[in-house]
C-alpha cells in the first residue's frame, strides 16, 4: 500500500524593507513548526561579507588563539617559579629575605616598605625573563615571525 497523500506546501510571504527583500517561509506540515527567514538583499550579505573581512584582515582569530596560548604560557610560567626559581632564589638568597623590611612613621601612622619582597620579586621576574629568552633562541622561536612584505 503506498501513500498518496501530498506534502503540505510552505507559505512565502516577501517583505520589502529599506535594504532589500526579505522572503518568510513557514512550512506547513506536523513535522515542520520553524520559521525559515531567507535574506534577499545584497546589502545584507555584503554587510555580512563585510564582517568577516574585518575578521580576516584584523585577524581576531589569531589574536584569540594567542591569547589562549598566552593564558596557558601564564600558568605554565607560574608553576615554574613556584617549582624551581622560588627554591633556588631561597637557597641561595635565604628564607629571610622575603621578610625584610623597614617601617617610617607618620604621626602615629607606621608605613611599612617590604623591600625584600621586592628584591625577591625582581630577581624572579629576571630568572624567568631569562628563562623565556633562552627557550627561544635554543627552539629558534625567533624564526617563526615572517617579515613584512615591502609595497
């Protein structure tokens, strides 16, 4: 036994706005409750097109991905300070120094200046400048830039 029922018709219905057409189709049928919107209009698809030349020129995918990577170099670098650079600046700078410090008073208001901390901080900022320098000249990172084409 085969079917002969028919399938049901859309219904089309085209607006005409300020940019162009816009064709509305709703499908009749139990099985198809959506609205379908089809865009007839040149400006909207240029404008489209024009958005994703803006992406492509600025390169926002780019900068994403580097931001993620950036994110995760963040984490990375972390942990290798607390793992490695913390442990060798306290063997070797002493477990003091991150607590000296020397106190003024205004008044009757003290102001503290942890200069240790400081002094800790800076040398772990070299360490891993230093760090970050070498593991790009020793992986050649430096080589994977393109130079500017000249007009």
């Amino acid at each position: 036994m085969t079917d002969t029922k028919k399938p049901a018709q859309a219904q089309t219905k085209v607006v005409e706005t300020a940019s162009g057409a816009v064709r509305i189709t709703q499908p009749k049928g139990k099985h198809h409750r959506g609205v379908t919107v089809l865009l007839d209009s040149d400006d909207v698809r240029d404008q489209v097109g024009g958005f994703v030349n803006f992406l492509r020129e600025r390169a926002v995918v780019g900068l994403a991905v580097g931001f993620i990577v950036g994110l995760q170099a963040q984490t990375f670098m972390k942990q290798l300070v607390d793992s490695f650079v913390v442990p060798m600046l306290t063997f070797l700078l002493g477990t003091e120094l991150i607590h000296k410090h020397f106190t003024l008073h205004s008044g009757t208001t003290p102001i503290e200046f942890t200069w240790g901390s400081f002094i800790y901080s800076f040398v772990s900022l070299v360490a891993v400048v230093l760090i970050v320098y070498m593991l790009v000249k020793i992986l050649r990172l430096d080589r994977l830039d393109k130079p500017k084409e000249k007009k």
